[in-house]
C-alpha cells in the first residue's frame, strides 16, 4: 500500500514542472461531480488512489510548481512528509512531557533551534502552530494575559495598513473590541511610520485608553516590506508596549546574512511569529510563536485538570499542551525535525539567500522592459509592478493590469497574483518556492515582456 501511495506521489510530482503552474478550469464541476453520501460499502484502495490523483488533485492551482508565484508559494518538502508518515503511523502523544519525552525533546529541539536562528536569549521559548494565524492569535493573548488585567477592553492594538488581516482577526479573537485595532499609514517603501505610530499612542493615552501592543510585520504579504524593527523597539522601550513581529513570511531570512540586516531589531520584540510552512519550504499546517521570555506562554495559556499529572515548568519538561489552545494535535514537530537534520540548516540558507537574489534579478530585468514600472522594489523576495504606457491613467490603467495578469497566467508558464498598492492595482511576484530557479524566472520574463509588448502595442 505504501510502495501504491508512494508511486503515485513521485509520478505525480515529477509531472509537475511540465504541466500548468495553475489548472482550475473546470475544478467547479469536478468539485460537485466528488460530493456524496457516506460510503455503506468499501472502495477498492487503487481506484481511490485513481480519484485523488486524476480528479482531485489535479484540478487546483499548483502551488507547488516552480514557476507558482501568486500569494505565497507553497512549499512542501518531501522529506516531512515522511515525517509526518512516520509521526501519524506510529501515533504517539506529544501533547505533554510525560507520555512521550524523548518525542517532545525533539520537537523542543525544534522550537530551541527556532529562537536561535532568531537571535533569542537562552530563557526564550515557543510553541509549533498550525500556521501564522494562530500563531499571531497566541501572542495576542499572550500579551493581553502578560500585560492587562481582566478588564481590557481599553487596550489598543497597533499595527501598518500593510498587516496580515490574521492580525485584526487575532485581535478580536483574543477579546477586544475590533474598533481598538489601529491601522498606522505607512512610508513610500510601506513600512510602518513610527512617528504616525507615536502620534496614535499619544492620542490613545490622552483618551484614558490602554496602549498594549504593536505589531510589526517582518516581510509584508503585499510587497515584502519589513517594518523598522529597531525603531519600534526603541519607541516600545519608552512607551512599555509589547512588541511583535509578525514574521510569517519573512522570518526565516534572518538565516541569510542579507536578511538578518534587514530584519535588525528582530530579536529585541516581545514575540515573533514565523511560518516554517512559508519560509522553511514544509507543508502547510506548520507554524510557531516564538517569546522572547519562554515562560510568559506557560503564563498565559495554562490550566490544571484532574485527569492529567500536574506539569512544573521549572522541572526542566516541557508540556506543549500548556503553551497553546490545543491539546492533541499533530506531531508537527517531526515534519521539522527530519528535514533541518536530513539537509542541515545551511541547505536551507542557501535555499534563502538564492530566493533574495532571484527577487532582485527580477527587478533589474523588469527595469529593463519599456512601460513597466516597479511599484515595490524587492526588500526580501517579493515585488510589485505595473505596465504603464502614455496615456493611460485611473481606473483604465487598472482595468490594463488586470488584463495583463491574467494573459501572463492564461499562459501557464508562472503564475502571479495581483494586489491594490496606494489605492491602484499592482501585479506582485514572490519568489519563494524551494522548487523555483533562475530558468523560471528567465521563462517568466519572457512572458511578461510578451504580454506588455501586446498590449502597449
Ligand atoms: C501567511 C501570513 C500570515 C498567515 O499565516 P498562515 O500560516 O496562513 O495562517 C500572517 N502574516 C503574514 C505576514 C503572512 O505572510
């Protein structure tokens, strides 16, 4: 049965690269042809095999495919999923220290291993998540529980007009009125202003409110913008806010020697969220939280039970379950484990430091091309441009790059996505896939400078 799967699964992924970067065209259909009632009878394993390759599979956006630079790429290496073949068959419990110890060692290797790529202090510490989402949840209620009392409805949220949406979202999940978020503008490479940002505090505190966090984003989903983590930091010192980083995308450039500069600061925030499922190329369903003080977690989200043994925190152990919301879950940590010890972390540098560079040989060479015009140069491994002849303007010059992503797209070589960027619309690339090489992208080129030269025709 394994020897079936795994066929299936390589044939399929080696099919890959030569088929369409996206095959949605008639995915609605196949979508309502595969609903149906609770199977009475079985199916036999290989035409089961047959639905999920040929049908189900198929009809979706390839978001692993190298040339897949729409949102963010996805990732995906083979590697965890043996982790995660061997973590769900052998089916032990990592929820809490006592029942598996070695295991929950490893996935604290993990998360120790996590924090130092960060540049956290030894007394720092996480928790593996699902994703970013819930990751940025957690430290929103971390920073509630570690800073306000029960009575919080006054404490204010910061953050850019550049944030996640998982942001606000984490905001009202933990409690607070969706009103006390603040959107702060940001600067013309979208970065947070921290004087708009001071200005707000200010303004808040006149009011009787209660300043509580700021959330800086370390590599934007719009552009790949990173927030100055050195100057909130400062600003957070004086004014006593807790400070995170929303790092889901761009965390892990802290690897590269590049991306450590541009990430400055990062290890001075209260929190940092990262999202190995973007950064460390894994599948989805693996991201972290990561606290600058390891115990404010165990603080924040602890409760005893009868049915459980007492866990100490100063014991040395470590009993996930009482970091986070959840207590089963998946062995996440594995799906780590297995490839940073497989490939070493310098693979993955690599890996990094050639997706920065890529980004940035994108830019030079959309420089290069009449009528384009760069929106958002690379400050990690995302750009924006727009096509943008004479003569056209407003809502006309939208309605072009519309069109022009879509006749990049329609021809199935790469696959971009588009985004507003000061209230214009702008086509965004972001180069992030382990699979993604210089060839693509040369392909990539090649069809965007078609497509403008069609339509600027
Ligand atoms: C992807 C992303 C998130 C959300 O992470 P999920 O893993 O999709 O839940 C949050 N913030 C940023 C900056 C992101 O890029």
């Amino acid at each position: 049965m394994i020897q079936e799967a795994a066929e299936r699964v390589l044939d399929h992924l080696e099919g890959v690269p030569d088929g369409p970067a996206a095959n949605l065209d008639g995915a609605h259909e196949k979508a309502a042809e595969l609903r149906e009632p609770l199977p009475e009878e079985p199916t036999a394993y290989d035409d089961l095999l047959d639905t999920l390759f040929e049908e189900a599979i198929v009809h979706s956006s390839t978001n692993v495919h190298p040339g897949y630079m729409a949102y963010t790429p996805g990732g995906g290496l083979f590697h965890a999923a043996l982790a995660d073949f061997v973590a769900d068959a052998t089916n032990r419990y990592v929820g809490t220290w006592f029942a598996a110890p070695a295991l929950v060692a490893l996935e604290t290797n993990v998360v120790n291993w996590f924090c130092e790529i960060m540049g956290y202090p030894d007394e720092s510490f996480g928790l593996l998540t699902s994703g970013g989402s819930m990751a940025n949840l957690v430290a929103t209620i971390t920073a509630r529980r570690e800073r306000l009392d029960d009575d919080f409805l006054d404490g204010i949220i910061y953050t850019s007009d550049q944030s996640h949406h998982s942001v606000s979202k984490a905001t009202v999940l933990a409690g607070f009125p969706p009103e006390n978020v603040r959107s702060i503008e940001t600067d013309e490479r979208f970065r947070m202003d921290v004087d708009a940002l001071e200005s707000a505090i200010e303004e808040d505190r006149d009011a009787g409110k209660d300043p509580l966090l700021v959330v800086g984003t370390a590599g934007t989903t719009n552009t790949g913008a990173v927030d100055d983590f050195e100057a909130l930091a400062d600003l957070c010192d004086r004014e006593d806010l807790w400070l995170h980083a929303d790092g889901a995308y761009g965390g892990f450039f802290s690897l590269t020697d590049d991306g450590r500069e541009k990430l400055s600061g990062l290890d001075r925030c209260d929190s940092i969220t990262v999202d190995p499922h973007k950064g460390l190329f894994l599948p989805y369903g693996t991201g972290a939280v990561l606290m600058r003080d390891g115990d404010a977690l165990a603080r924040a989200h602890s409760v005893e039970a009868d049915y459980i043994p007492d866990w100490e925190p100063e014991s040395g152990t470590v009993d996930f379950s009482q970091l986070g919301p959840e207590l089963s879950r998946d062995f996440r940590g594995l799906r780590v484990w297995l490839p940073l010890k497989m490939h070493g972390i310098d693979a993955f540098r690599d890996t990094l430091a050639e997706k920065l560079e890529l980004a940035n040989q994108v830019a030079d060479c959309l420089r290069n091309i009449d009528d384009v015009k760069l929106v958002a140069e690379p400050q990690l491994s995302i750009l924006a441009f727009r096509v943008e002849p004479e003569g056209i303007e407003g809502e006309d010059l939208d309605e072009l790059n519309q069109r022009v992503l879509e006749e990049i797209n329609a021809r199935n070589r790469i696959y971009l996505s588009g985004t507003t960027l000061n209230g214009r619309f702008a086509i965004r690339i972001c180069v992030l896939s382990f699979r993604t090489h210089r060839e693509h992208l040369a392909d990539g080129l090649e069809d965007i400078e078609a497509v403008v030269s069609e339509v600027t025709e």
